[in-house]
C-alpha cells in the first residue's frame, strides 16, 4: 500500500480531493490531503512543507502529487522526505530562486479569456457539482509568493507530469512546453479539466495507481 500525498491548488483546501481520495482508498492505498495554511498572512514556504510533513507523519512509500499552485509546495516535500514519485498534476513547475508571483511572466502565461471560474476550472463537469466545488474555495493571503523558491534544483526523484487534455487554464500546449523547459520531459496526458480530481476522480486515480507499476 502506497499513500497518496495531495498538495492542493492555489485557493484550494483538501475538499479539492473529496471525490479523488475514495477512489485512490478503492484502489487500496492511503490518502494525505492537508489544507496549507493559505489564511495566514505570515505562512510562506517554510509553513506548508511543515503542514504537509506534519500530516504525512510516519507513512512512507509516498507519492507526493502537486496539483496545480501546490506544484511549487511539492517537491519541497520530496527533499525532505523519502518517495517513491513526484506528480505534477497541470501543475506549476518552479525554477530555482523563483518567486510563485513571477512564475505567470517566467512562463509567459496568457490567462483564459471570457471564461467565469466553472468554465475555467471545471470544464465539462455538471453546474451542481462545478458550484459545489467552487464554494470550498479559500482566500489565499499567504507570503510564499514572494518569496524565492528555496531549492537549488528540483530534487532527485522519479517524477512525472500530468497535463488534462481540457485544461483551460493550463492549456496543454503550454503545459507540453512549460515541461519540455524545465524538465526536459514530455508531459503524460489525462482527459480532463484543470481541477480533474473532480472531473475525472476515476481516471485520475487509477492513472496515479498505474504510475507504481
């Protein structure tokens, strides 16, 4: 049994996994998905790696997934602690000395036009469930984002990227070049909107659990 180690989005909290983690539970393994504390004025970097470390406690054989803004958290998780796989999931891949506010203008990032949040964010899933979603969100007054991402290089784990084919916010040629750049990888690719724990829970999971073969 692996546990799963869910690192939410920006705005986000551990709900954005809520139809993702029976799933994984399904498949037989462990779910972490702490909330980071994005309602604390002082919390940076220091704060969320503590956060997640905190939850993830003894476990191990971990698979640590970055969805999304959790991309720059994640990997700071996986140079503190032995795993097993590093998931960007449509996630944000962080450079070295990067501040998170910067990342838009490094990446050349060109946000969706005309779009609400349902339609952004939640593509293809029903209004119901999109509101519902979209009712946990959080205001994220943290400091991370000004502060330089800490690490000298991502670390050295095995680690993958996972782009949703209906992303609109992270469109998947951004993602496939965003990825080529600072990785030097070509990305995996999902059916599904951004936040595809939601839109996808099935898939998604059993393409996680695919990754441990």
């Amino acid at each position: 049994m692996s546990t799963f180690v869910l690192v939410h989005g920006g705005g986000g909290g551990h709900r954005d996994f809520e139809l993702l983690e029976p799933e994984l539970r399904r498949l037989g393994h462990d779910v972490v998905a702490p909330d980071l504390p994005i309602d604390d004025p002082s919390a940076g970097f220091a704060e969320f790696t503590r956060t997640v470390l905190d939850a993830v406690g003894d476990r191990r054989d971990l698979v640590v997934v970055g969805h999304s803004y959790g991309g720059f958290t994640a990997p700071l998780v996986c140079a503190r602690l032995p795993v097993r796989l590093l998931v960007f999931l449509a996630g944000m891949i962080p450079a070295p000395g990067e501040k998170p506010g910067d990342w838009w203008d490094n990446t050349g990032f060109e946000g969706p036009e005309g779009l609400d949040d349902a339609e952004t964010f939640f593509t293809g899933v029903p209004a119901d469930v999109a509101a519902r979603a979209l009712s946990y969100g959080r205001p994220q007054v943290s400091a991370e984002s000004a502060e330089p991402w800490p690490l000298d290089a991502l670390p050295d784990v095995p680690t993958r990227v996972l782009l949703c084919r209906d992303d609109r916010f992270f469109p998947p040629d951004f993602q496939r070049r965003v990825a080529r750049e600072r990785l030097g990888v070509e990305p995996d690719e999902i059916d599904g909107a951004h936040c595809v724990p939601t839109s996808h829970p099935v898939e998604l999971a059993e393409r996680l659990v695919g990754y441990l073969s």
